[in-house]
C-alpha cells in the first residue's frame, strides 16, 4: 500500500500547514476573545456614563477614595459618601460598588487613579463577558461546537448587550448572575438531571434578586414553571432552604406602589414589539430562526427550555406600565442561543441543496450587517455624553495651567450635566487614591431662600453644602513632603457641586463660590445681574438625531434652529470642543469628497463651560468678588486660612 500524498513523492509535510482541528481550535479562541474584546472596545469609546448608573459609580469612587470606616461610622460616610445627599428613591445595596472598588484598588495602583473608572467599568464588563462565555461553553457541551460559534457570533454583533456590559447598572451586576443561571440548566451529556448544577442555577437567580433587582424573580419563578409543566429537571430536589426575600423595598416602590410609572409608561406589547427587535438588531433572529428552532421538531425541546421562560418571563413583566429595555437583557443570551441552533442547523446543510447554500449567505451576510450597524449604533451613542465630555475638557485645561496649581477649583454642574456623564471620578486629578481625599471639612453656610423668607441652608438633599478648606497637614504628610519646595508636586483640585434647589440656584450669592460652570443655558441659569461676571470658553455638542444636508446648503442648515438660538447672548466665538469637533472635521471632509452631500449626526450646543471673569477695581462683578474677599478675610482673623467651596458629592 503506498504512503498518502506528499509522502510518496518524499516531501516533507509544511512545518506551517495546520490540522482541521488546530484550526477549529484557533478559530474557537478567536471567538471567545471577541466577546470581552467588543466590550472593552465599547467602553473606550463611550467612557463616560448617565445618571442611571449614577449610584454604583459614584459609591465606587467613595469606596475607593474613602475606604470603609471601622469607627464613627456614621459620621465619617455622611460627611464623605454621597448617596447621603442624594440617596435616589429607594435604597441602593452597596454590595456591587464594593467589589468592584476591591478588585479594581490594585489596578488603579499601578495605572493611577485618573484612570479609575475605566478600571471599574472594565472589571464589570470582563466578569459579564465571562459569564457569557461560561454560557457559551455549556451551550457547547449541550448542543455542539457549531451552536456556540453562531451564538458567539450572533451575541457579539447585539449592540446593546456589548455596550450595557461594562455600565453599573444594577441590572448589569444581575445579568452576568442571571446569565451564569442559565448556564448551569443547560444540559450536560451523561449527566441531564445534575442537582449540584440546578442549585447552583437556582443560587444566582437567588443572589440576583435579593441583592439586585427583584424582577429576577419572576425570571426564576418562569424558569421553574417550565421545569414543572416539561419535567426535565429535578425541581423537587433544587431547594434546600426558603430562598431569601428579593429587593422587598425597590419592589414594593416601584410596582405596588406604581410609582415606576412616574418615569414613563409604555404600550403592553412594547417589549415584543421594540425593545426585543432593537436588542437582537439582527432582523433574521427574531423573525427566523427563533420561531424556526421552535417549529423543527429536531430543535423544538432544546429550543423551548431556552425561549419558553424567557417569552413568558418578559410577557409577565409586560403587565408593569413603565417599560424600559434594560429590564429584560437578561432574556436575550438563552433567546439568541435558541437563534443559534437554528442558523447551525441550516449552515450544516448547505451543501445538501442551492437553497441552504442560499439561506448561509443570507445568515453571513445578516452578521456582517449587523456588526456594521452596531458599531454606527456605538459611534452615535458616545455622542450622547456632553457632561462627560465637559467636565474631562475642565479637567485638562486645568491641569495644564499653571496658575492653578495647588488650587481648589469650585465647580458647579446643572442636571443635565450630571446626568450625561459628570462623575467623582471625573474631577479626579491625583494619581493615588490617597491623593484624591478631599483637603477638606464640612462647614455649612445659610443662603437666603426666596421661596422660604429665610434662611436655607445648602447642605440638604437637594445640595451639597459650602465647606471648609483644610490646610493643616498631619505629621505623615509633612513628612512626605520633599526636602526643597521647588521639587514639591503641585496640585490642584477640583471640587464638584450638584446643587438642585430651585430656590438656591436662583440666588446670585450662589454663584459666587465657583470658578467655573457647567450648564445646558448660560441665560438661563445665571440671574441676569450676575451674567457678564461669566465667560464661555468652551461649549460641548451633543448627537440631536440624524441630519441630510444637500449640496448648497449651508452648514448651519440642518440643524436645531431653536437651540441655536436659545443662547444667542453667550459668547458667539464660544469653542466647541469635545467630540463635536471630530464630527464637524469629518462632515467637512465627506462634503467636500460627495460634492456637498452629508447625512450623519445633527450636532447641537448641550453644555456651556463658563468661566468666572477676573475682575479688577470696580465694573462688572466687582461687588460680588469683594463681598467674597471680605467673607475671606474675616474667617481669616479667625486664625485659618479658608476658602469657599463646595463639597464633593
């Protein structure tokens, strides 16, 4: 019998030329390493964040600024925390900020604390890209190399779930849980009715729930509905114990009470017929292969135990008014492995027909698609930051003047900014945790509250209260510092106000305690005897929809009118900066290439940074700068030296 192939000619096999299962091997670690790769990729993009995941970052920060007293417990986090002043609707757990400022605290040492959120950011997003790859490695072991292929490919192209992964949300801390509970009921060869892994599944829907979001429950009860109704799992043998009560309070709040309605409501169908349909992108998922693993009877039972609990848990959750996307991501990886089923199926026949060999192009060319639409969807959505964008410009030019060197820099941001993008973490200019411990002490100070004929003071829930600066070094500190001045680091910092009351930001005594403004309409905000004390100096735009601009239009056509003119008597040479500037580079370059043709973002004005105006002598302002000299020097022949800012919450 002679040798196969190049043997019988004598040659040598290539030293490069690699097995089918080498292949297969290289292709699976590709696939896997998409999945926390997207993620990582989303989150550099988008680094900042909006006011729904305002809780958990801002608490990491606290962790990791302030640590977790041992004594005076009370007073040391209502001084420093800032859920104290604003402690949302409904108590939050701290559990998930307090994992992710422990894991994150060796790795902010080492890359330095400006880096910290996207430190924490990232180490949520790798424990969810996690999770889903230990579900992707179970749906193998369950149904198949190929069906853990298409899922990562169909999972990986799902806009939403790639760029929610790394927001702490508390529905993000529960969908890595939730997803790691799925994972476990899959089934396994040889072993189909294993208790150990249905408890552990039970345990995550468990945990999820009481600690998270309590809507997880209903996601478990449907879960063992379905294990009742088609027996396939042990249910009887799952539970050792009662499991524990589910967030009774958030639940209590916001559907009992009905006050999630308060938010918005939505149409029953809503989830079925948008959230579902924008979370999957990819139109073949949902109108293909989804009912198609469930109508072919040799995918029917593995498909059902995926879609069933899921349909019936987002049909349940239906019924509550306020509706929003966020609140069924837990559904979407066993509904799109349910989707990958079928696209295995069909690709594993392609070469049996023309139309099968049809349907995989279809389904290839469906993917392609759907990533280009995914990253569009990524691009537009970092344009939907201004605060962030604001306050990171602040930062800079901060940082890079020298006159403010070893300086407190008072900062007032309006809502709009806090709720696109301002942070703890963003007024953050030291490079050590420890260095980032505020140099300063509680001292509130009463304002006259026009509504209320009196006096108010700032530091209520509706505002952080002016403080105290502290200048007295302890002993350490003294000890740390370099033998000659000139060799000392300087520093400057930022100190943040979120103040809300109408009535105190109405007060042209307000103002006078900051350096610098973030806000949506400088002739809105400022009283109008207190405007020319201000300067824009930079102005960051925001994504307004999608625009066409024709050829001879002009670049101020196509845009916003009314905003535009919602601040006219802001400074007109304003300088935009931010990502507006790149979209405005790049509208400028594609015109010019298409003979006038765009059709792209609608940028428009957001934030206003403003600047207070150094004025000397007498004018403009000058009565307010002496009314806080005076403030100054009298606190200073009390024997320290103060200054007004406001606290960092």
């Amino acid at each position: 019998m002679a040798p196969p192939g190049n043997a019988q000619s004598g040659a040598k096999p290539a030293k490069d030329a690699q097995t089918p299962e080498a292949a297969k091997i290289k292709s699976n670690v590709l696939l896997s390493l998409l999945l926390p790769g997207l993620i990582l990729v989303h989150l550099v993009v988008a680094p900042y964040t909006k006011v729904e995941e305002s809780f958990n970052i801002q608490a990491a920060h606290d962790v990791l600024v302030y640590g977790t007293p041992t004594s005076d417990i009370h007073h040391k986090l209502s001084t420093t925390y800032d859920h104290f002043t604003f402690p949302g609707a409904v108590p939050r757990t701290f559990i998930g900020p307090v994992l992710l400022a422990g894991l994150a605290q060796p790795v902010v040492a080492l890359v330095g604390f400006q880096h910290a959120q996207l430190v924490v950011r990232a180490i949520l997003g790798l424990f969810n890209a996690t999770c889903l790859l230990v579900f992707a490695r179970n749906l193998r072991r369950a149904y198949g190399a190929g069906t853990a292929r298409w899922y990562l490919l169909l999972q990986a192209t799902e806009f939403h779930v790639m760029f929610y992964a790394s927001r702490t949300l508390p529905n993000m801390f529960a969908f890595g849980l939730t997803t790691l509970a799925f994972a476990f009921l899959l089934p396994q060869p040889g072993n189909p009715k294993s208790t150990t892994r249905q408890r552990l599944s039970i345990t995550m829907f468990v945990f999820a729930a009481a600690i998270f979001r309590s809507e997880v429950a209903l996601l478990m009860g449907t879960t063992i509905l379905y294990a009742l109704l088609v027996p396939e799992l042990s249910v009887e043998r799952l539970f050792l114990a009662t499991p524990a009560l589910a967030r009774t309070l958030g639940f209590y709040y916001n559907v009992v009470q009905g006050s999630a309605s308060n938010w918005g409501v939505s149409p029953w169908h809503y989830y079925f017929s948008s959230a579902l349909p924008r979370l999957f992108i990819n139109p073949l998922t949902y109108t293909a292969l989804i009912p198609f693993s469930l109508w072919h009877p040799a995918l029917r039972r593995a498909a059902s135990r995926l879609v069933v609990p899921s349909l019936l848990f987002t049909a349940i959750y239906s019924l509550q008014p306020h509706k929003e996307t966020r609140f069924i991501f837990y559904a979407i990886p066993p509904l799109t492995a349910a989707a990958a089923l079928s696209a295995n199926f069909l690709v594993n026949r392609r070469s049996k027909s023309p139309l099968f060999f049809l349907i995989t192009a279809i389904l290839l060319l469906s993917v392609l698609a759907s990533f280009a639409a995914s990253t569009a969807m990524l691009l537009l959505s970092s344009l939907n930051y201004p605060g962030g964008e604001a306050l990171s410009h602040l930062r800079a030019t901060i940082l890079s003047s020298p006159a403010t060197h070893d300086k407190i820099i008072p900062v007032h941001a309006d809502v709009l900014s806090c709720m696109t993008g301002v942070t703890l973490f963003g007024t953050s200019t030291a490079s050590s945790a420890a260095d980032a411990i505020p140099r300063l002490l509680p001292f509130p100070v009463t304002l006259p509250d026009p509504e209320k004929g009196a006096q108010s003071n700032t530091g209520n829930k509706e505002g952080s209260g002016p403080i105290r600066v502290n200048h007295q070094q302890t002993q350490q500190q003294q000890q740390q510092q370099p033998n000659h001045p000139e060799q000392a680091t300087p520093r400057v910092q930022i100190v943040l106000d979120k103040t809300e009351s109408a009535a105190l930001l109405a007060s042209p005594a307000f103002y006078a305690q900051f350096t610098y403004l973030l806000t949506e309409s400088p002739r809105d905000t400022l009283p109008a005897s207190r405007a020319r004390e201000w300067e824009t100096v930079g102005v960051v735009k925001g994504y307004a929809g999608i625009e066409v601009v024709k050829p001879g239009q002009d670049q101020g056509q196509g845009q916003d009118q009314d905003h535009q003119g919602q601040d006219a008597d802001a400074d007109a040479d304003a300088l935009v900066v931010g990502r507006g500037t790149l979209v405005a580079a790049c509208k400028r370059r594609i015109r010019a290439l298409t003979g006038g043709w765009w059709i792209g973002p609608r940028m428009v004005e957001r934030v206003y940074i403003l600047r207070r105006r150094e004025v000397e002598g007498t004018g403009a302002g000058a009565g307010a700068r002496a009314e806080v000299g005076a403030e100054e020097r009298e606190r200073e022949a009390e024997g320290g030296r103060w200054g007004k800012a406001v606290e960092a919450r």
